[in-house]
C-alpha cells in the first residue's frame, strides 16, 4: 500500500492538534475569546468581498506553486497528485493556514480515506498488423502481465457488453469488442474478464475520438482495456464479421494501481446555527502531469481567502469549508464524505456549492445549470443567486451541464441541494462565447487543463477576483439569513438523494465521475 502523509513534519504537529476521522464527525468545540466574538458585526457581502484582493490570491498561488515543486525529486516536475510531496504539502499548507488565521474561529477536522490511484504510462494496439495509433488505454486498466504485448483472436460482445449473457464462448482467449453504452466502462471489463478475455477495447457509439474514460473503482476481474473511435470500432467488427479467417490484435498496456490514504480537510465556524449548515468546496489535489495552479488550486486558494476574510465577522448560520482530496482519481473524497453522512447530519446541511477551476486564461462565467425538479430542491435558487450576482456586475454567463464532473456529485446523490460554478476546462470556446467575455475562439477555456503548463502563468486574475468575491458572497449571503431558500425535505425511499444509498448505487446518473466519461 502506497501510504501519503507519512506525519512528519508540520503536518505531524498540526494532525496532534486536529481530529483525524474515517467519517463524518462533529468538530470538537474549543475556547475562545466570548468578547470579541460578540463584539463583531453579522457578516454582509459588501463588507466580505472587501477582503478579497489579486494580491491575496497570487501571493498563495506562488506558496502553492512551491509545494508542487517538492514532488520534483520523484515526478521530475511539479505536482500536486495524490501520494506526492506536492499534496502532502498542499494539506499541511491548508492547515497552516488555517491554525494562523482561524485558530479561535473554526474546529478543524481531517477525514481520513484510501483512494484508488491510477498512473497510466503508455499504451497500444495492433490490429491485423497495423498500428491503431489513436487507440489509448482507459483509464484505471490493469496492465498486460508483466507489461508485455498481449496477442489473441478478436471477437465481438453481443449487444453491448452489459450482461453475462453478451459474451459467447468466442470471447474466452480473445481480445473482445464491446460497444460503448447503457452500463459503465467498468462492468463491461469485468464482464469480459469473467468471460475469458485477455483483454478488451469498447469503441464509441458516437461520432468522434476515442473514449477518454475510466474503469472506475477496481471490482477484480478487469482485463486490460483500451479505447477507440466508433468509425474504427465499427470497421473492424464489420471485418470480423466477414472475414474467413481470424483476426488478430496485439496489446500492450503499462499501468499501476496504487491504494494511497489521504485526507479530507474539513472547517466550520464555532459559532452559527449548526442545524443550518452552509457548505463549500474545492479539491486541493492535481493530476499527476503538473501542479494545478488553476485546476484547482485557484478553487483551493478562493476558499482560504474567504474563510479568512470571514474571521472578521459574526454569523447567523454555520460554515463549513472543505477542501477534497482524490478529485483527480474520479471524486472519491467528496463521494466518501457524503456517503457517509449520517441522516441527522445530512439533513443539517442546507447546501453545497463547489467551487472547481475559478481562473481559467480563456475563461467563460460557467454556472451549473441545475433546478429544483431534477435535482434536490434549493438547486435552482442557488443557480440563480449566481445568475443575479452576474447580473449586477454587468457580467454574461453561460449554463454548464450537471453532469458529474466536479465534487458536487455526491451531495446531489446524497439529496443536497448543490450548485457552483466554473470557467471552462478542455471545452473549445466558440465565437458566440467570445463576444460575451472576450479571449480567443476555437481554443479551450483552459489550454494548459491537465499539462505541466498549468502554473503561474495559467490563470486569470480579472475571472480569478470576480469569481472569488462571487464565492465571498454567496458564503455572506446564506451565513447570514437562508431567507426563502426551501427547507430540507426528506426523501422517500428509492428517490435521487435517499441519505442512506451509496454514491456507486447511483452513480449511472451521470456520464461522467471527476474528468473521465464512465459510461
């Protein structure tokens, strides 16, 4: 087992001095100075986005941008992955920070978890002695045995690979083509694995590249797995079909699966009403190709600039930040923490907002495009608390599908209204989005999304500072009053939201878990 935060350090003294869970627990309340407390006005949002400043957020993007570079002994570059030094350091920077300016404000609290990490490092495939050189592993494969050229017939699921029963005799000893879509990636190569297969490759039921997707969570039996366009796919089952004779592939996929234990930070204020709790969210890791200054360090930096602007006032109504790790590997550390959620403490949150990639260079003002019919109610009043604070800016903005692609997942599972917003990530922005925020067309939002490039020099501050004090205010807004925001219903069961289900029970709700297409 590959175990991260080995407590040396400072982060060894500041974990003596925080409670370390494996679950959901109350913090545990301390002293503090009762007078000056009490001397301190409610918070409103035109006092709290005072605070926030471009000075604030890049003086912390160049500290983080260090502590990625303490991985450059093992990665020769700079990360914040999960199982690094960069990430490591990330939480003991997080927990500094807090201990200087939030001693006497917020319970700190460390929610212990183990993450399934995935590194893939290279990959390919022969077809009838023709390099497919599009063709690329998915995600959490399992390597060939001893990372060598595995050679057999191709054969061909019936149906699409979702059941036993799509997978004949042929497919024992094959390299089996399964058909993208209606179950995850992940269930149809373990389905081919208990059928026999040596290996597989799923093909795009849609016009396009290859699959950009993931196995997801381990089940045992995966064979390796690699993806491919479905004009390919479709060649090569029609040539199967028709041909006399077999058709041979040849794969080689070089990956490693690590079981590493990090943590999730958790801080809530001492003071507010602890049956209305108001919650936020960034992830504090990387992918492993390079430091995440913008993905998500802009989110992990925003949430400490406003949970230490937020020390200079009073509030009505609890906060709770938090700051996940193991986004990176597919959202496991904010499905963890709301899996287990117990009902009573479910209940007391009245949302979650997810603040994920705040400063894209090409940016556009994404907002979740959520409502209170298909997602748990309150989603739709805090779209449109977004929408209004745009508004007043004189800002444009665009809607983002929920889709399953940010730390918001769990909680809309768990039956939490939620909602956030972004500035784009490997999305090409188009010519109509250039005349509502600028920048350039037919390139991403963020051309550096998951690159070594994305350091220092791959943020917005104008989008960075804006966004942040649109974080600022809707903390301000709900910690003093939730108004007419609707009350916690509880859900009956076998309904979206049902407290007590897994997150994996329902995650076919959404195509996608973190960066990676699932299904």
């Amino acid at each position: 087992m590959k175990t991260t935060l080995g407590l040396g350090g400072s982060l060894g003294v500041l974990l003596a001095m925080v409670e370390v869970t494996s679950a959901l627990t109350l913090p545990v309340k301390g002293d503090f100075n009762q007078f000056v407390l009490d001397a301190k006005q409610v918070v409103d949002t035109d006092s709290l986005q005072q605070y926030i400043t471009e000075k604030g957020l890049s003086k912390r993007a160049a500290e983080l941008y260090e502590i990625a570079k303490e991985s450059e002994a093992e990665y020769h570059h700079p990360t914040r992955v999960i199982g690094s030094k960069g990430h490591n350091g990330t939480i003991d920077y997080i927990l500094n920070s807090l201990e200087e300016f939030g001693r006497d404000y917020y319970d700190v609290s460390l929610q212990a978890f183990s993450a399934i990490s995935g590194s893939l490092f290279s990959s390919s495939l022969t077809i009838d002695g023709k390099n497919i050189s599009e063709a690329s592993a998915l995600y959490m494969s399992p390597p060939t045995p001893d990372k060598k050229p595995v050679t057999a017939h191709l054969a061909i699921s019936s149906n699409d690979g979702c059941k036993p029963s799509d997978f004949g005799p042929e497919v024992n000893g094959s390299i089996v083509l399964i058909q993208r879509g209606n179950c995850p990636f992940g269930d149809k190569s373990e389905l081919a694995g208990l059928a026999g297969a040596v290996a597989a490759i799923i093909y795009n039921n849609v016009d396009g590249d290859n699959i950009p997707g993931t196995l997801g969570t381990p089940l045992g039996h995966e064979v390796p797995t690699m993806g491919l366009s479905k004009k390919l796919g479709d060649h090569f089952v029609e040539k199967v079909k028709h041909s006399s004779q077999s058709l041979n592939a040849t794969i080689v996929v070089d990956s490693q699966i690590d079981i590493v234990d990090t943590f999730n930070v958790i801080a809530e204020s001492k003071r507010g009403d602890k049956g209305n709790v108001v919650m936020l969210g960034a992830h504090s890791d990387s992918v492993a190709a390079g430091p995440g200054i913008n993905d998500d360090g802009s989110g992990t930096i925003s949430l400490l600039e406003v949970a230490q602007a937020l020390t200079n006032f009073e509030v009505n109504n609890a906060v709770r930040f938090a700051w996940w790790s193991a986004e990176e590997e597919g959202l496991l550390g904010s499905d963890h923490y709301a899996s287990n959620l117990p009902e009573s403490e479910n209940q007391k949150i009245r949302l979650f907002m997810d603040y994920d990639m705040m400063a894209s260079p090409n940016y556009a003002y994404q907002i979740y495009n959520a409502n209170n019919e298909d997602h748990p109610s309150g989603s739709g009043d805090l779209k449109q608390m977004y929408v209004d604070f745009y508004k007043s800016h004189g800002l444009n903005y665009t809607f983002e599908p929920f889709d399953g692609r940010s730390d918001y997942a769990g909680f809309l599972v768990a039956g939490i209204p939620s909602g956030g917003v972004a500035t784009g990530a490997e999305g090409i922005k188009t010519t109509e989005e250039v005349a509502l925020f600028g920048g350039n067309a037919s390139i991403a939002y963020d051309p550096c999304y998951h690159q070594l490039c994305d350091d220092l020099s791959n943020v917005d501050y104008d989008a960075w500072v804006i966004n942040t004090k649109l974080i600022a205010h809707s903390v301000a807004s709900y910690a003093k009053s939730f108004g007419s925001f609707p009350v916690r219903v509880k859900p009956e069961y076998g309904q979206v939201g049902v407290a007590s289900s897994s997150v994996s029970q329902s995650a076919m709700q959404f195509q996608y878990r973190g960066p990676y297409a699932i299904f």
